[in-house]
C-alpha cells in the first residue's frame, strides 16, 4: 500500500495508461478523482477502481477548458479535502487531428494539440499546486513523450505534438526548482510506444512497427499502459521524495540512441 492515505487526481483516465494508471493507485491505496473527456469511459474506469475498494470520483469534460479543470480540483476537495498527487495525463496524438511536419500542418492542429496536450498541464497545475502546498506538498507527474527528446526523420513526424510534449519538460523543471520550497515535487515521463488504443494506427502499419522495433531494441515492440503506471507509482510515493524536475525515459533505449 505505496499510496495509502493519499489523494490522487488523474486526466484521461477512461482508457490506456490513465487507466492503468488509475488501477494501480488504487490498488495501492489511494482515493481517486479521475477525469476523462468520454463520460461513459469515465465513469467504467470509475466502477473498476471502486471494485477494488478503493474511493474514486469522476469529473467528464475537456480538462482543457478552465472551467473544468476547477472543477476536478474542487471535487477532490470537496471528497477528500486534501489532494497529495495530480497526474496530467490526458492528450491526444498528432496525426489523428491534422497535425505533422510544421510545413505540411494545419494551424488549428496546432492550436488544438497545444490546448488538450499542455494548456491543460497549465490549467490542471495552477488550481491544484495550492491545495498541495496546503496540505504540506504533493507530486506532479506530467506525462509527456519520447518525442519530446528525439526528433524523427520519418513516421512520428507530428511536430505540434513534439512542441507540446518538450514544454512539458521545460515546465517539468521550471515548477520543480520554483515549488520545491513549498514540498511539491514535480516530475515527467516520456514513454515511448506504448500498447494503447492511441496507438493502434501505428501498429497497423508495417514499416512503422520496424521502425519501432529498432529503436525500442530493449524489448523489440511496444512497451504497456503498465510499464508506465509503474513509474508513475513510484514518482507518486515517497520513495521518490529526493526526485523533483526529473525527466524519466521509459522507451526501451530509443532516447539513449541505441
Ligand atoms: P489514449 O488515447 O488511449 O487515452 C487518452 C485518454 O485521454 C482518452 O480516454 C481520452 O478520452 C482522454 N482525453 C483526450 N483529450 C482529453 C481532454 N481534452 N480532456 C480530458 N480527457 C481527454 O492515449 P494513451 O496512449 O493512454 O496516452 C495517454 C498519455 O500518454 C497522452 O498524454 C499521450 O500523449 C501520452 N503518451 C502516449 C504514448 C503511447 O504510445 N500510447 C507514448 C508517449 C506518450
């Protein structure tokens, strides 16, 4: 029971590795408020994580709209009066919303990626960074993405999305040394391809998949919506309580060039 005690709120939690994400907190103990912009997904997260025991609240709609991310905030506290962990999750992929390389997109691609992918992290951060700080500090786990650290000549080639996932690490550090003083620590994951729905494009196509195969040479395939919900559980718990400003890979050696 790693989270025992704790209150975790968690975006884009009705499926892939939110989800899992969401079932392991629980499992280890924590209270959770989830979010998720699909209600009926939501809420089936929801009824899982309650299986287990554990208490758990869902807050539906686009975490990207101010209002709703004040919501999700305010529902925490109002359930659970304190909130020890925020996991910005939610986000969507490039290529499904009309982004790629800058010379090929759309400007509303941009604009879009940029708002679902990191005004949400801002948003999400500036109500609950507060309530953290109130009940003597917490942890933020941003979920970023590979993309954020390599480029790619070819087939993960949506550079809105790589923008919105490298100033998730530029913010990572710049709210870790600045919240530090009041106890928050705040750290980022950046997986590489991982078994989701988000990407099954990807898996369906050959040359990708090879591709794949040769940067995440440690394991020769997709990592699992669990792989990551194990780093995020340790960032979570105490065991991590040296760590702020981290940017942890958990691409099979993609990132290391191998
Ligand atoms: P997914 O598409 O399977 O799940 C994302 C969830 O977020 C969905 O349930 C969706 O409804 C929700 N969501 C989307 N927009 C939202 C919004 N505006 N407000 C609230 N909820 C919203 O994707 P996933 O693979 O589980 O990805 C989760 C996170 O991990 C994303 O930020 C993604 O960029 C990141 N990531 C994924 C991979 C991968 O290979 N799957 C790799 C690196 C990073």
């Amino acid at each position: 029971m790693r989270l025992e005690g704790k209150v975790a709120i968690v975006t884009g939690a009705g499926q892939g590795i939110g989800r899992a994400i969401a079932e392991l907190f629980a499992r280890e103990g924590a209270r959770l408020v989830l979010n998720d912009l699909n209600r009926a997904t939501g809420e089936a997260a929801c009824e899982l994580v309650r299986k287990s025991g554990a208490h758990a609240a869902l807050v539906a709609g686009d975490v990207s709209a101010p209002k709703v991310a004040k919501r999700l905030v305010a529902a925490a506290v109002r359930h659970f009066r304190r909130i020890d962990i925020l996991v910005n999750n939610a986000g969507i992929g490039g290529s499904a919303h009309g982004d790629g390389p800058v010379t090929e997109s759309r400007e509303d691609s941009w604009d879009k990626i940029l708002r679902v992918n990191l005004k949400s992290v801002f948003l999400c951060c500036r109500y609950a960074i507060p309530e953290m700080a109130r009940s003597g500090g917490g942890a933020v786990i941003n979920m970023s993405s590979v993309l954020a650290l390599v480029g790619c000549e070819k087939h993960f080639t949506s550079h809105a999305y790589a923008a919105s996932k490298g100033a998730m690490v530029s913010l990572t550090r710049a709210m870790a040394a600045y919240y530090a003083a009041q106890g928050v620590r705040v750290n980022a994951v950046c997986p590489g391809l991982i078994e989701t729905p988000l990407a099954v494009k990807a898996k369906r196509q050959r040359e990708v998949m090879r591709y794949v195969r040769e940067r995440q040479r440690l394991i020769g395939g997709l990592g699992s919506a669990a792989d990551v919900a194990a780093a995020a559980l340790f960032l979570a718990s105490d065991e991590s309580r040296l760590m702020t400003g981290a940017i942890l890979p958990l691409d099979a050696g993609w990132s290391a060039g191998l």
